[in-house]
C-alpha cells in the first residue's frame, strides 16, 4: 500500500521531465561533469598524489636557491600609496583590547621551546634592540602585491641570545588573533629563521605598527606568502616537530584550508 | 553516393569511392604524439586550476606593486547579479560568462574552474603538480626536437616559405578553408608552423618564467626574473595573457581538426597514421 502511495507520488514529478529543455540537458550535463571532477578533487589518493607537487616544489627551489638569497629591496618612491589590510585585523579579545589600551605597555614576548634560556622581552626593549629596516615586497596567496617599508628585530638575533638546541627544525609563531576559535599560528624552518630579512617587525612604513597591520608585533618572512607573516605574534617556540601542535601541519590555513606549509610560490 | 569508377582504381575495395587511391601515411612520431597528450592534459589543468586562481583576485596590474586599491588594467567582477569586465576604460557586460553566471559571483564560472567550488588551495594543488608535468615534458620535447631534427625537418619554415608573399598565399587559402592536399598535406603548412612554433618558442617558456617570476623565493634568488617583466604584478598579467594564448591557439586548433577531417587528425595523433588529403582538381 505504502509502495502505491509512494508511487502516486513520484508520477507527477516525473511528468515535467518530458519538457527537459536543450538548456536543462546541457546544465544537467555539465552539473553531472561538476560533480564527477569534484570526486575527483576530493579523493584522498589524489590529494596525495597532488602533494607530491608541493614536495617537489619545496625540495627544488631550496636546491636551486642561494639560501641567503636576499628579497629585492626597495626605493621609498617605489612603495604602494596605500598598504592594504588583510586577514584578521583585529584580535579584539578582551586581554588584547587590555594590551592595546595600554599601548602595548604591558605586552611582552615570550621565546621559548626548545632553547637553553628562554626569555621574554617588553614592547619597549625590542624598540631599543639592533633593529633592520627594509622596503620589501608582500606578495598575497590570492595574487595582489603591496610594498612597505618593514623595521623591526631580526628574528635570529632573539634566538641566538635564547640559545637554540641543535634539535629545534622549526620556529613556531603564536598569535594573539583566531578565526571562528581557531588561533592563528605560522611556523618556518630555521633556513628562514635565521635569514638575516627576516625580523619580528614593530614599525611599518616609519611608524609604529597600527591594530590593522599586526601591532604590536608580526613577522616578515620576506621570500614566502602574505599567510606566512604571522600578525599580533605574542610567543616564539623552537620545536623539533609540528606535528604536536593545533592541527600539525604548521599553520592555521594549513591546518584547517589545506594551503601549502612552504609558501615559496 | 558512391559513384562507380570502381575497378579503375587499383586496389580500391568496392563501393569505396577511390579513397583507396590516397595512401596512409606514417606521418606523427611517437615522442610528439606522447608529448602532444601529456602537454594537452596539463594545459587543459593548469588553464582551468589558474581561472580559480584568478578567481581569488580578478584584477591584473602592470608594476612593481598592485592592489585592491591601485590601478588595474584588467577586472572580472559584479554588480549585483549583473557580470562585467572592464579592460583600461571600457567596460563589458558578461552576466552569464564571466563575473556573474551560474548563480555565483566569481570572474570565471564553476563550469571551467578546478575545481569547481570555491578553492584557492586546492586550486594552487592542481596548478603546481601538473606545473612539474608541463615543465618536465616540454623541455623533454625540446631536447627530442633538436635531437632528432623535427624541429629543424618538420616545424622550421623553410626557405620558400619565409616570403611574406608566400605566407599571404596561405592566409588567404586558409580564410577560404582549402587546406592541402596530396603531397603538399605530408608536411605542416606555414600557418601551422608558426601557430605550433609560437607554442614551444613563445607561450610555453614565457608562461613557464612569468609563473616563476611570481615565487618570491626564486625572485629573491634570480632578481633577474621581475626585472625581465618589470615587476611580479606585470608578470601576473602576461601569465594571465599567455593563458589566454593557449585558449585562443586550443579553439583554432580544435576548429581546424574539424575542418581538416576530425577522423583523420585524430588518427594521426593517436597512432601516428595519416590519410593524404585526396589532390583537388582545379
């Protein structure tokens, strides 16, 4: 009975599919193509096979180039009139809004992980470290480019006064900012670390970073993407893997949109 | 149908027309039909993994720098449910193309991306695996065109061929859709020559550079690279006007298979065997 019943009803939506229109065929069609190539792109084995692209991407531009290969540098004249903002921009948790209110007075940074001292400085003895300033280029995954003028600590400094064990491979970036409570964290092997462009900047273009652009500290890694200069950086972590932290794979888009953990191209 | 000059023809099987009396000709090497498939195969990806990628920011700049708030030349975008695309300082309407179709707002629609929702990383995924494929083929098929001498035997003019007045002869046979015939078919035609040229000398390298040229490690390591194209944003663009290249040269060379006889161009790419084109009476 149920089956007659349920038959009753499929008939009469079946009936309009006698005025499938040559458009509709096509739509059908290509929505059927859509999907087919979207099983495609979802199939674990074929995400894999895709990542071997990246691994041999990664492995070929560190064997073809001059690891202390420096980023082009600049002329004032050549910096974009406006430096947009992107990603978060603003952390807007009450311990920062605290922070900010303070102008990052009671702010300090922690260097910790696998180091023999680990230190914390204040917003006020980075400001009066060596410092490195440099107009650089800050390439977007997505594809725009905008150039400022980036000063700032060199990042290698910070951790050769903590001293770092021979085991650490990575240098992990925490942020004070998350997106849908997940936090923003970055992490670069120690060939970037100890890059002499690379700095955990306090100034952008002669003044002191604004919320927007990562106050009151972020890192420019200046031969990677946009995602791999982490804002609002509150602690450095030498570690000897990524696998135990967040999601492991070394980032939040990492962790949680699959882009690529070495963010050279 | 089958008109009957049949027994004059020698050989010719019954009811065939004289077909027979063209010969089947081993025309296609098997390294250019392996590379012709693998080249398709990934020009086919990237072309549709880098329409994503533009998608994430449909704008093209000439510089050093560009951004939202710079000057583009170049912007896919939308109003509403209304695409359009602006190039300098004219603007087109595309709803249903570019900007707006398919009831969503991307520059290109899901129908030619990879994949087909929304998906910069996975795009990135795509482009960069087959990027090896592409790079590593094509500069295989360099090194077998050299080797081998089909670049310097089949796809280089020929002395005759370089007289503009020659290449004129054949614009003009190609505009009325006479292609060649009998012997004149065993080799490419000059148009040919210079469309498949123009792929492995122009499109294929300068693609492959400009690709490169958008890595901000390889510019720190070769700084040669955005000086060549005035800038990482100008190299975006010719990036951008290479793919274009590759379609414009797909959609010609797909309707010229058509044109030419889709069964017979298929073979020869496929198994290298290839009819001559019956001689046309004048």
């Amino acid at each position: 009975m149920s089956k007659d019943n349920n038959s009753g009803l499929i008939m009469p939506a079946e009936r309009p599919s006698s005025l499938i229109t040559r458009r509709n065929a096509l739509m059908g069609g290509a929505g059927l193509l859509l999907a087919g190539c979207d099983q495609i792109n979802a199939s674990p084995s074929v995400k894999s096979l895709l990542s071997l692209g990246e691994k041999a991407t990664h492995g070929a531009q560190r064997l073809v180039t001059d690891r202390n290969a420096l980023a082009q540098e600049f002329s004032r004249s050549e910096m974009s009139p406006v430096f947009r903002q992107n990603g978060n921009q603003n952390p807007g948790t009450s311990e920062y809004n605290a922070l900010a209110a303070n102008n990052f007075a009671d702010w300090t940074l922690k260097v910790d992980g696998m180091v023999p001292n680990p230190l914390q400085f204040s917003l006020a003895q980075l400001m009066t470290a060596p410092r490195r300033t440099q107009i650089t280029r800050h390439d977007c995954v997505e594809g725009w480019s905008a150039i400022g003028e980036w000063s700032g600590v060199p990042l290698g400094l910070l951790l050769r006064r903590a001293g770092m064990s021979s085991n650490a491979k990575y240098v992990v970036f925490h942020c004070a900012d998350s997106t849908g409570g997940l936090p923003y964290y970055e992490s670069i092997d120690m060939i970037d670390a100890f890059h002499p462009q690379t700095i955990l900047a306090t100034h952008m273009n002669g003044a002191p970073l604004t919320v927007g652009h990562g106050a009151p500290l972020r890192l420019r890694v200046e031969r990677q993407l946009g995602y791999k200069q982490a804002k609002y950086v509150m602690r450095v972590e030498a570690v000897a893997s990524l696998a135990g932290i967040h999601g492991g794979k070394g980032g939040y888009w990492e962790d949680h949109r699959d882009y690529q953990w070495f963010a050279g191209i | 149908m089958a008109t009957h000059y049949a027994g004059s023809e020698a050989g010719g099987a019954e009811g065939k027309a004289g077909a027979g009396a063209s010969p089947l000709i081993y025309r296609t090497k098997l390294p250019v039909r392996i590379w012709h498939w693998i080249n398709a195969l990934s020009i086919f990806v990237m072309l549709m993994s880098g329409m994503m990628i533009f998608n994430a920011h449909p704008r093209l700049y000439w510089g050093v720098y560009g951004a939202n708030l710079d000057h583009p030349w170049l912007v896919i975008s939308h109003r509403g449910m209304h695409g359009y695309a602006q190039i300098g300082g004219f603007e087109i309407a595309t709803t249903g193309f570019l900007g707006y179709a398919q009831g969503v707002a991307y520059a290109f629609p899901p129908l030619v991306t990879i994949p087909s929702t929304y998906s910069l990383a996975d795009a990135r995924q795509w482009h960069f695996a087959f990027a090896w494929v592409l790079l590593i083929s094509a500069t295989l098929f360099m090194a077998y065109n050299l080797i081998s001498g089909h670049l310097r035997r089949d796809l280089a003019l020929k002395r005759e061929e370089r007289s503009i007045s020659h290449l004129w002869h054949d614009i003009k046979e190609h505009a009325r859709l006479r292609f060649p015939t009998g012997e004149a078919a065993r080799a490419y035609n000059p148009l040919q020559k210079i469309a498949y040229l123009g792929v492995l000398f122009v499109l294929i390298p300068v693609v492959i550079l400009t690709g490169c040229t958008m890595s901000p490690t390889l510019n720190a390591a070769f700084p040669w690279l955005p000086e060549l194209f005035g800038g990482r944003p100008s190299a975006r663009s010719i990036h951008f006007l290479c793919a274009f290249g590759f379609a414009a040269f797909i959609a010609v060379h797909l309707l010229a298979v058509v044109l030419a006889g889709p069964f017979n161009e298929l073979r020869s790419i496929i198994t290298g065997w290839y009819r001559l084109p019956k001689e046309r009476s004048k």
